[in-house]
C-alpha cells in the first residue's frame, strides 16, 4: 500500500500539473517546495537583469552613444558578431538555468 501523504510528484516537475488541494502535512514537501519557488524567482530576477542589461548595451550601440566592443573587434559587423555571442551566451544561461525544473 502506499502511503497517500508521501509527494508522488518528481522533484523536478511543473508544480502546476498536478496540483496539490489540501495543505502541505510534511516538513520534507515544504522544504522541497519552497526551494523550488526560490530557485525560480533568483532565476527569473537574474536572467530578467542580464537581459535587460544586454538590451541596454544593444541600445546604445545601435544609437552610437557608446562603443564598448570595440577593443574586441574592429570592424562594425564583428561587434555585432561580438553581440550576437552576448546574446546566446544569455540564452544558454537561461535554456540551462531552466534544465531540471
């Protein structure tokens, strides 16, 4: 028989899928929730920061304002090329912070 108060969701699964109506009863399933609500709002706040960041940095090369690729490459296509690798640098990091939950 199995034991109806044990969590029969995987650690790493949508909290939404099959979602839990009565109240939490052990210690082990709110710690395991809790840190997972906390893993996802540091997630979110730092890949919501970097991206803007890299949407500012975009903005400002494109207006001309700054040039802050330039000791990397010389040319204007191999700044953009510089941003580009930015760019899927950030995804990666989000695709990966994601990875498991």
């Amino acid at each position: 028989m199995v034991d109806e108060t044990e969590d029969k969701r995987p650690t790493h699964s949508d909290p939404d899928e099959e979602a839990i109506d009565e109240p939490t009863t052990s210690g082990a399933q709110e710690a395991s929730e809790t840190a997972w609500m906390m893993k996802e709002g540091v997630t979110i706040g730092l890949i919501s920061i970097v991206v803007v960041l890299v949407l500012a940095l975009g903005l400002l090369q494109v207006s001309g304002l700054v040039d802050l690729l330039a000791p990397f490459v010389d040319t204007e296509l191999g700044q953009w090329a510089a941003f580009a690798i930015l760019v899927v640098v950030v995804l990666v990091a989000f695709a990966w912070a994601r990875r498991g939950v």
